[in-house]
C-alpha cells in the first residue's frame, strides 16, 4: 500500500476538466445516450485505497458470507449466480470460486478448472438461442472474492457491440420476470448436463 501517487498519476490535471477529446466515446454508434457531454473534473486520488469488499477475508466478504445467495448452479468448487433483478440484456451471471480467492492467488487446480469453465457458461448462454456475443468481464473493483462476469448482447442489436453493454443493460427496459426466469433455468440445466446442480 502506497499513500504517494505514481508519477502517472502525479501528472494527471487533478481538479480540471479536461476537454472533452475529439473522436471521443460519446460519439461513438455504440454509445448509449446523446447530447452534450462533458468530462468530469477528476477528483484527487485516495491513497491508500480503502478496501474492497472481502480484502480482509471471508469474514468480511459478502459472498462468504452469503454462499448461496442468487447461485442457480454450483459444483464443489465454483457457483454461478444472477445478479437479483430482471436484467436489460437476456442475462447476466457471475461466475465465483467457492473458496475465498481472487485471480492472483486463485490454486493452481481451480486456475486450470477456469478456462475449460468459462466455454461452458459461454456455450450454455449461447443454447438460449438469439445471443450473438458472450461478454465476459473480470473487474472487480468492488469485492475481491473473484467473480467473472458473463453478460450475454442479443443477436441482431449491432448498436449494443463492444464496451458499453454493460452500460446498456442499464437503460434498457427490465425483462419480464418469468422469462428472466426461465433463461436463468435454461442456463443453469445446460451447465449442469456437464456436471454440478442447477439450483434454478
Ligand atoms: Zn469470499
């Protein structure tokens, strides 16, 4: 932990607004909103960073404490849970070890179980049918028990592509609950033809 900003930040202009480049990502097909747009004054940095949720152990991390909270699927190692709501897009899940790691200190056996496992919460969203893309997103600035997030962009809706999906789920209308419902049970039986339990 460091209280001294990195030289990349020290030259950021804390405290300015910075002209809104040219070419910048309001401009884009894909961004969701239109208008005048500017860029927020950049805040000082705050060093150092408070901690995430779970930095200090399973005592403190929701999903710890909460293990079976919105899982609609789970083997002995990892579960896959929705995020509570009906969601814009035709589904978003998360996919989270079981034990408390994040992806730096993950074991090495659960780190050779990932790959193989995120192809097949791809290939299950995809047996939805009407899904063109599978975004899948590990930022974890909130909580540091890893969790993948896995957010599928419905076939046909070219102005959904790329970085702003998530941004989209947002502010499109929230799916009917019983067929938010029912893509969750779809996907969590295809995964569990693999293998584990559907919970959903
Ligand atoms: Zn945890």
């Amino acid at each position: 932990m460091t209280s001294t900003p990195h030289p990349f930040v020290a030259r950021l202009p804390v405290g300015e607004r910075i002209p809104l480049p040219e070419n910048a990502m309001n401009g884009w097909d894909v961004f969701p909103f239109e208008g005048e747009f500017q860029v927020r004054v950049l805040e000082p940095p705050v060093l150092p960073e408070p901690p995430r949720h779970g930095e200090d152990g399973p005592d403190t991390c929701r999903r710890c404490q909460n293990p079976e909270r919105n899982v609609i699927w789970g083997d002995e190692h990892w579960v896959v849970t929705h995020v509570g709501d009906p969601s814009g897009l035709p589904l978003l899940v998360m996919l989270h070890p079981r034990g408390h790691h994040d992806l730096l200190d993950l074991p090495a056996a659960r780190s050779a179980e990932l790959g193989p496992l995120m192809q097949r919460i791809e290939r299950a969203i995809l047996s939805l049918g009407g899904i063109a893309r599978v975004h899948v997103n590990r930022w974890g600035d909130g909580g540091a028990h890893l969790h993948i997030w896995f957010i599928a962009r419905p076939e046909g809706m070219l102005q959904l592509r790329g970085a702003c999906l998530a941004i989209w789920d947002d502010v499109l209308p929230k799916a009917p609950v019983e067929e938010w419902q029912a893509n969750l049970a779809h996907v969590a039986q295809a995964l569990a033809a693999d293998g584990g339990t559907a919970y959903a």
